[in-house]
C-alpha cells in the first residue's frame, strides 16, 4: 500500500510539472504569474493542484514509513 502512494505521488508531481509548463493562464507574463492568477481567479492552476498534492503524497508516505 505504501508503495502505491509513493508510485501515485511521483506522477501527480510529474503531471503538475507537465501541466505548469503547457498550460496557458488568463492573465501574466509569465507562467509563474499565470498559474498565480488562475490559482485566485478560478481557484485552480494549471497543474499547481496536482504538484502539491504528489508532493504531499509523498510526504505522507515518508511520515507512515517512519512511523511504522
């Protein structure tokens, strides 16, 4: 099961990462400021969503690991 979450969070961050780059935003010059105003505007960015949430699938991992 721990195995499936590290797996899963390796490719939500590297689709996160994929989705930032491509994506278009509404407004910015560049995509940083971008995927910012559509995190605001629309409450989502293009891929900003799916990087934090591999990252902290991979976190909790490591804390179910140590702690087990």
């Amino acid at each position: 099961m721990l195995f499936i979450l590290f797996i899963f969070g390796i490719v939500l961050v590297v689709w996160g990462i994929y989705r930032m780059r491509t994506d278009d935003g509404l407004f910015g010059k560049n995509r940083k400021n971008k995927n910012i105003f559509n995190l605001l505007l629309m409450g989502e960015a293009s891929g900003l969503g799916q990087f934090l949430s591999g990252i902290l699938c991979i976190i909790i991992g490591i804390v179910v690991l140590i702690v087990n």
